[in-house]
C-alpha cells in the first residue's frame, strides 16, 4: 500500500550558513535599488557584446578551444 502524502521534510540553515544572510540580504537590496541604472546600463552596450555572450565560457571564439 502506497501513503497518499510524502513524508515532512524541515529545512534549515546551518550556523555557518546563517552568516550569509546579511551580506546576501545586502545585495538583494543593492540590485533591486540599481534595477533601473543596470537596465540602462544593458540598454546601452554595444551590440558587438551581444555576440560575445553567445561565445562557450572558456572560449574566445567559440570552436570550443581555449
């Protein structure tokens, strides 16, 4: 016989994990007040940086070779 519900799992963050909270918080809170100047910022970048973005990470022109 299958139970209809799984069993309860609790997360938490260990102590050292807690320690994160505050600087991860403040940079939540950075992004949200830059949102607009970063929007703009992206807005403005040439195009030719659109196609670099497209490049495999470690490559410099995307053959796959480093």
């Amino acid at each position: 016989m299958f139970q209809p519900v799984p069993p309860a799992v609790e997360y938490g963050l260990t102590p050292l994990g807690t320690t994160l909270l505050e600087p991860l918080s403040a940079m939540a809170d950075r992004a949200v007040r830059h949102a607009p100047e970063t929007g703009e910022a992206r807005s403005r970048r040439a195009p030719a940086r659109e196609d670099l973005d497209r490049v495999p990470r470690g490559t410099r022109d995307g053959s796959g070779r480093a």
